[in-house]
C-alpha cells in the first residue's frame, strides 16, 4: 500500500532558512551561502520521507518565499516596474516582487485560502509576455534524484494559478484572467516536457480553486485546461490535488473527468463530505489519494478511525489504487515533536507535527497492506483515551458561562455616532489622527532581554526596568514625531496570540513549534487543548506605565478572541465557536481591568477575521455571526467614553465589509496600501461607514520608505470617499519587522502628510 505527502515545511526544524534568507537580504551572506542552506534543507526533507518509507515524495514544494510567487517565476510574469528583461528570474528580481525596493513597491500580498499562510498575488493583463523563466521544477527534480529519490514534482495548477491572480494596474477590473489560459499553458508544456525527459514518472498539480463555489464558465476552464495538456502529459501519471475543504459535486464531476488524469486526491479532514461522492461516483482505474492525516493541525491522528475509513475506501476503489496521504501541505504544521524537551509529557502524547505525521501515513499505509505496528497503535489509541478523558481539558465554569452568552448579542447600548462625539469631548484630538497599529521594531538588544529573563538569567527587576525603559523610547519617538495616539510598542511581547495564550489557562506553548506565515516570517501558535480562561490581568501593568509617560492618548493592546483562535492550533474535540466564546470573555475581563486603569483608548486587534471565512458561501454566515458576536462580547460592557479601536490586515475585506460594520467597533484600521487600495473601492460603491477607519497609508512590509507626498495622495484618495471626521491616518499594520532606519522617516513622512493635509482642509472651509 503507498503513502504521500502533499508538501512539507521549509523553514527547517530550528527555522534555517528564515535566518539565511534574512541574512541574504541584509547583504550579510551571499546568494550562493542562501542556496546551500535551501539545497541542505531539501536534502534532509527528502531523505527523512525516504528513510520513513513514503513512495510518493513531494519536490519543488522547497520555497524561498511562496508557491504562487515561485509559479509567476516560472511563467515569467514579472510586472514592468521590476526592471526585467528575460533570461532566468534571479533573486534580485524575486525578491524585490515579494518585499518591493528602494524604488518600487511590493505586489500584492494575501491570505493562502483559509490559512495563515501568505502569498504574493500575481498582477496579470493581456499584454503580459509568458515566457518559461525559472527552471526551478526540473532542477529540485534533478537534484533529489541525484540522491536516488525519484520525487513527485508539484506545480501550482495553471487554472488556480489564473483565479487566484488579479488584474494589473490599469487593466479593466472586469478583464478576464482565465482568458490567458492559452497564453500560459505553453510554457507548463515546457515544464512538463523538461520534467519527463529528467525522468519523472508522476507530476501533481495543485487545483485547490477546486474547492470554492466556481461558475460553470470556471469548471469549464479545468476540462479546457487539463485537454489542451493530455498530449504533453502522456506517459507520466497525473495527480490533481485539492484540498481545505469539501468538493462541491459539480466541481467533483469535472475533476474525475479531466483528460489524461491518473489520480484525485482530496481533504478528507476538512472535507468529510467528499467521502459521500467517493463512495457514489468515483471512476474505476483511477488511483485516489486519501488525505487522512490533518496537516493544518497538531493533534496526533486518531489511526484506528482513520484505519476505518480507509478500509471503506478500498472497498470502492481497489487495493492497488488507494494511497495514504496527508490532507494538504504540512507546510501549514510545526517542524517536529522532538525537538519539544519542554512539552508537558501528557499533552506531547496527543501531539504530531510534521515529521510524526510522516511515520502516521506510512503505519497506516502499512496497516492496510496486512503489516500494522500493533505497538504503534496501541500507544495512539491510549493517548487517545488520555485526551478524552484528562481534567486538565474541562472547566465546568467556564463551559457553564459560554453557554449562556447565547441568549444575547451584545452590543453597546449607545451607536456609534453618540459614542465618537463623547469620546472626542473627552480626547480632544485633531481630524485626520496619527496613530500607528501597536508594535514597534523589535532590536537584537531587546530580544537579548526577554530570552535572558526566559531562561532567568536576569532577575524580574531587571527585566521589568529594561522593558519599560524600552517603552519609555518609543513613548518620547512618538512624542517627537508628533503622533496623537500612542502605543507602548509592545516590548514584552515576541508574538501578538503567543504573549496572551501564555497568560490564559488552557493553553500550551512550544520551544521550536514555527510555522511560517510569508517569507521569512514565522510563528509559534500556540496550542488550546483545554477550556480558557483568564486566571489574572494580563497587559494592565504595561499599559499603566505607559500611560503614566505621556500626557496624550495610550492604546491599551489587545489580540481579539476570533484572531487568537484563528492563529492557535485549536482543539478539535468541540466546535471552534464554542473555544472562541471562552476566549471572548477572557478578553472582557482584560477590556474592563483597562478601562478601571484608567485607558481610554484599546484595541482589540482582529487580524484574522477574515482569514477563518469558511471557503464555501453556505457556511459563511454561521462563521461571520459567532465571530463578529465574539468581538462585541470584548467589549459590550465599556463607558461611551471608551474608544474601542479593532486592526485588520491582508485578506480580501471587500465582501464582509457589512460584518466589519456589525463588530460597532468605534475606530477600525485596516490593511490597504499593499492591496492597491482595493478596500476604498467597496465605498465608492456607496457602503456607508460611521465609525472611525483608517486604511492604511503605507507598507510596512516592505524596507522602501514612501515619501510624505504619495502618503498625501492615498489620503486624499481616501477622502474622495469617506469623511474627514471618521478618517484615521496609520500604517498598514504593526512594525515590529522593521528597523528602526526605516520607521523613523517613514511615520515622519505619514505625520507631515497628515499636517499638511489639514492645512488644506482647514484652508477650504
């Protein structure tokens, strides 16, 4: 019985790559230094799933920033501004597409589906010249089968490719991108050919489009795609891989009658329901890779039912044709469980990150070819029964409490307009406020402090003195730069969601547990296995001292209930509305300590609201009702004179901007620079917003500094279509990637424009 792994992390077990790659762009190392450390890493992710037994192992899944990005390489879409002109895309031009440069800004990033996972949107025309400029795919081919490992190359497929894909600037909104499937296809017949003649047996595709709620006029680009392609793909064996979610049937249907297509693999986590149109309509002589195994969580997989299901499937499909698979990419998991020395031994037994998760695929592959380890499952059905049955996962109390949050929907008892006129008698600030989205650059030095005081090598004292000196800089930078709404910088925190899970019961935290989220850019979510609750005041003592620096206005910081689950590894043992209820009111209990201390200003990030939009319509509304009702249970019970600020940041808004106004935060800012402005669009269709907002004036995931004229001009952009008296003025999201080289002049910049712009409007009345 064969086993399969869709994908697998990149960054390295103690995150290599993302130091090489920071290294690289710091001019710190070369660009051959950079290429040992990918060409290692590979070596040792393609050995370790030889060694375990896996048959079909992926390649070109390796990337030094996104998949999506890496195909635009491969199609040789480079947009003008980029200074391209042919040959083989290098790191220069790669790079500055994914972070912009001195003179350039970046393209588009988004949210990967339903993930925390980013990726570079591509910018496409009828103009654009496709042209085969990044051999990548070959060439990981290539190499791993010079260690004598026979891979499966994976190649984003050319339809997602073209959905998830945006018209350029200056191209009609309404141009149609999957008209540029003949354009595009002759270089994948490049790739494809290049593929087979190195060997390749097996190619997969990664259609997870497939999965969303597509148009016929869609489905029939799959069928137009996949025919155009059957004559350069025979003699190799197809796989079209999905996954996050159910396949609707229609799109079902047109999968499983693609031309020259060998073999369908699906989420069979995530989409349970795509069991039923296996069982009734899935073709004979097709191979059917079972996503049995969760790669977007950590739990360990429950072996004896998913053994159940794959017996089931056998049934259906054959013994031949069933492979074992993960459900999607172990990209979206942490490395390995081994290098956790610190888990709580109870808890590490229900746990599987990435590399456990390979030996999961192989015992159940083996299981079903009549060789099961009768150990290896009797010790997971036992941490099976452990997690079920432990104390440690239940508080009655706090069950007792999120039940009865039901009966209300919590809103604040006056609107929004009331509200912003009593909170301005009492803030007296100036139209078109500056303030910036919470956190400021993080030094080597004050990385130095809190690992020190982790591993307490420096008393609390000390650490104490050091973070609010620390604080006391950023606090007199603002002062200086004139902003009128500050934030402490947020010092003591390394990660938003890891700094709050680390105070509130019910969580578990990792040493090496990185998962990454763009580029370099990695995370530790934290793991909830049992009820949450907040056993004490958690950012009280921080803010309070940073408000007693300053006479003008102190954002207390918080991380809201829908964006700490979002960004945790959830339990999966009760529905996710009900973990996030729990959280809402640990969060409400830390709103209301706030306001006590005397902080008039909080903000309950949500970031990730958008991002746990369930990826099919007929769910979405349930999702976006216990989401946005969560963010009001935070902070339901504050004075008018509380203004309650929310931040959200790269995802598309457009289509839940009706569910961002149901939150009744007063002040929203919001991710636009990056995204060309694409959230100013949704007002000029005429949706009215009263609250407060600020679309963000600049990038800041980007080194390039923009000058206080273009800062200008997206602000009057913006007063084209949103009044002057809700309009905030703030960067794109918090700054704590950046230096402090870079932040100085950049909020300088945002500050003048700011001033001068008020000038103007004072000067027009």
């Amino acid at each position: 019985m064969a086993s399969h792994i869709v994908g697998y992390p990149r960054m390295g077990p103690k995150r290599e790559l993302k130091f090489a790659l920071e290294s690289f762009w710091d001019k710190k190392s070369s660009a051959e230094d950079l290429e040992k450390v990918a060409a290692d890493l590979r070596t040792s992710i393609w050995k370790q799933m030889a060694g375990a037994g896996i048959k079909y192992i992926p390649s070109n899944t390796f990337s030094y920033y996104d998949q999506v990005l890496d195909t635009t390489a491969m199609l040789g879409a480079v947009p003008p501004r980029y200074g391209w002109n042919g040959g083989e895309i290098g790191f220069d031009v790669y790079f500055s597409m994914a972070r912009g440069n001195a003179s350039v800004p970046a393209m588009e990033m988004t949210k990967w589906f339903d993930t925390n996972y980013h990726f570079i949107v591509p910018e496409l025309g009828p103009d654009v010249h496709f042209s085969y400029a990044s051999h990548k795919a070959v060439t990981e081919y290539k190499e791993a089968k010079a260690l004598g490992i026979d891979t499966v190359p994976v190649l984003v497929g050319p339809v997602s490719y073209l959905l998830l894909s945006k018209p350029a600037k200056g191209v009609e909104k309404t141009f149609s991108l999957l008209s540029l499937i003949g354009k595009i296809l002759p270089v994948y017949k490049e790739v494809i050919s290049e593929l087979k003649a190195a060997g390749a047996s097996w190619i997969q595709f990664d259609e997870p489009t497939l999965v969303m709620d597509l148009d016929s006029h869609k489905l029939q680009a799959f069928s137009d795609a996949y025919t155009e392609l059957e004559s350069t793909l025979s003699g190799l064996n197809v796989l079209i891989e999905t996954y996050f979610a159910d396949i609707p049937a229609q799109a079902f249907k047109t999968l499983t009658s693609l031309k020259g297509v060998t073999a369908y693999g699906f989420d069979l986590v995530r989409g349970t329901k795509s069991l039923d149109l296996i069982k009734s309509e899935f073709p004979k002589g097709k191979y059917l890779f079972a996503g049995v195994v969760d790669g977007r969580n950590i739990w360990a997989n429950d072996l004896a039912s998913s053994l159940s299901t794959l017996h089931e499937l056998e049934g259906i499909v054959g013994k031949d044709k069933l492979v074992v698979s993960t459900s999607c990419s172990l990209l979206h998991t942490a490395v390995d469980l081994v290098n956790e020395t610190k888990l709580d031994k109870e808890i590490k037994s229900w746990l599987a990150f990435a590399a456990q998760k390979i030996v999961e695929v192989n015992a159940l592959a083996k299981a079903l070819a009549g060789q099961k380890d009768e150990a290896f499952f009797s010790a997971n059905a036992a941490a099976q029964a452990s997690r079920k049955s432990s104390p440690r996962v239940t508080n009655e109390a706090v069950q007792k409490a999120a039940t009865a949050l039901r009966g209300s929907d919590h809103r604040r008892v006056t609107n929004v307009s009331a509200r912003l006129d009593a909170q301005q008698k009492k803030l007296n600030l100036p139209i078109l406020p500056t303030t910036t989205i919470g956190s400021f650059p993080q030094t080597i030095e004050l990385r130095r402090v809190r690992r020190e005081y982790k591993a307490h090598k420096i008393s609390e004292d000390d650490y104490v003195k050091a973070i609010k000196e620390e604080i006391r800089k950023v606090v007199q930078l603002q002062e200086e730069l004139d902003i009128d709404v500050l934030v402490h910088g947020e010092p003591e925190r390394n990660d938003m969601v890891e700094y709050f899970g680390e105070q509130l019961s019910g969580f578990a935290f990792t040493v090496n547990g990185w998962v990454q989220s763009y580029g370099s850019r990695c995370v530790k979510p934290p793991i909830i296995y049992g009820d949450v609750s907040r056993p004490k005041p958690m950012t009280v003592f921080w803010s309070s001292a940073a408000q007693s620096m300053t006479a003008r206005p102190m954002k207390g910081m918080l991380t809201g209930p829908v964006t700490i689950l979002n960004w945790s590894f959830v339990r999966n043992d009760q529905p996710r509305f009900e973990t996030c209820y729990q959280i809402a009111l640990a969060i409400k209990d830390e709103v209301e300590d706030l306001e006590k201390a005397g902080i008039n200003v909080i903000q309950i990030d949500e970031a990730a609201l958008r991002e746990g939009l369930p990826l099919r319509k007929s769910e979405q509304a349930f999702y976006l009702d216990w989401a946005v009702h969560s963010f009001r249970i935070t902070n339901c019970g504050v004075q008018d004179t509380t203004q309650i600020h929310t931040h959200m940041c790269y995802s598309n808004f457009n289509d839940i901007i009706h569910s961002i106004i149901d939150m009744d935060a007063d002040v929203i800012t919001i991710e636009n620079s990056r995204s060309d402005e694409k959230l100013l669009s949704v007002f000029r269709e005429g949706v009215k917003y009263g609250a407060g907002i600020g679309p963000g004036v600049y990038d800041i995931h980007s080194p390039r500094i923009p000058s206080a004229e273009e800062i200008a001009d997206r602000i009057n952009k913006m007063l084209a279509v949103l009044e002057k008296n809700i309009l905030w003025v703030n960067p794109d999201c918090g700054l704590k990637t950046r230096k402090y080289a870079e932040v100085k002049p950049a909020l300088s910049n945002m500050v003048a424009a700011a001033k001068l712009l008020r000038i103007e409007l004072a000067s027009a009345k």
